[in-house]
C-alpha cells in the first residue's frame, strides 16, 4: 500500500471510532520520520485506546502491522508507527499542548471528512 493510501485509511478507521478532528499531514520531503502524519483526538482515555484498537483491528485485514506502538496503557497520546505514516491518537488537552500541526507549517494538511451515513432528511 502507498503511504498516501495508508494514510487515508488509518484515516478512515480513525473516523470509524469517532475520533475526532482527524488530520493528514503530507510530510514528504519535509523530514525523514515519516511520508505522513495522521492526527487524531480521543475524548477520554478509553476512547483514545478504543479508537487505537480499531486502527490495528481494521489494518489487520490488510496484514498490515504498526512496527511499534507507544502511550497505549496511558491513553492520553497513543502512537501508531506504521513506518511510513505515524498515527498520533490524543486527548483534546495534550493535542493543543504539543501542537504537532504547527511543527511542520509548509507540510499539506487535509481533514478526514465524515461520510454520510444513513438516509439524508431534507425539504422538498
């Protein structure tokens, strides 16, 4: 899988926790830690490890395998490392005290849109 294609789907199964405020940053060229950062925010504790657990449940049908993992048994800022994509889950607080957006103003960021889900109700 491509780092961009894996980067949208960590992405997605993100989402598909609810996580929240879900970021893809482009960091090629721009250092040598990784092709992509995929930034996520957890609620709580549990949601963060929740949203974590669905990431590796979902890439396990992939046979893909984060090489490493840090923060899981806290909950407050789990990392993913997928070599070339980081997924970095964390509670609202520390997500604004470490601020990694602004670590990499040039990188192109995008946001992981939430797909309609269900039956749309409008006027007619």
């Amino acid at each position: 899988m491509k780092p961009e294609e894996l980067a949208e789907t960590l992405g997605r199964l993100a989402d598909d926790k609810k996580a929240a405020d879900i970021v893809v940053m482009d960091l090629e060229g721009l250092t040598d830690i990784a092709d992509y950062f995929v930034i996520a925010g957890g609620t709580s504790e549990r949601h963060v490890r929740t949203i974590a657990d669905g990431i590796r449940e979902g890439m396990k049908e992939s046979k893909v395998r984060p090489a490493a993992s840090e923060g899981y048994d806290e909950g407050r800022w789990v990392i993913l490392d997928f070599q070339s994509v980081i997924v970095h889950i964390f509670l609202g607080s520390l997500r604004e005290l470490y601020d990694l957006e602004s670590l990499w103003l040039e990188a192109k960021k995008y946001r992981i849109k939430k797909e309609k889900k269900g039956v749309e109700v409008g006027n007619e």
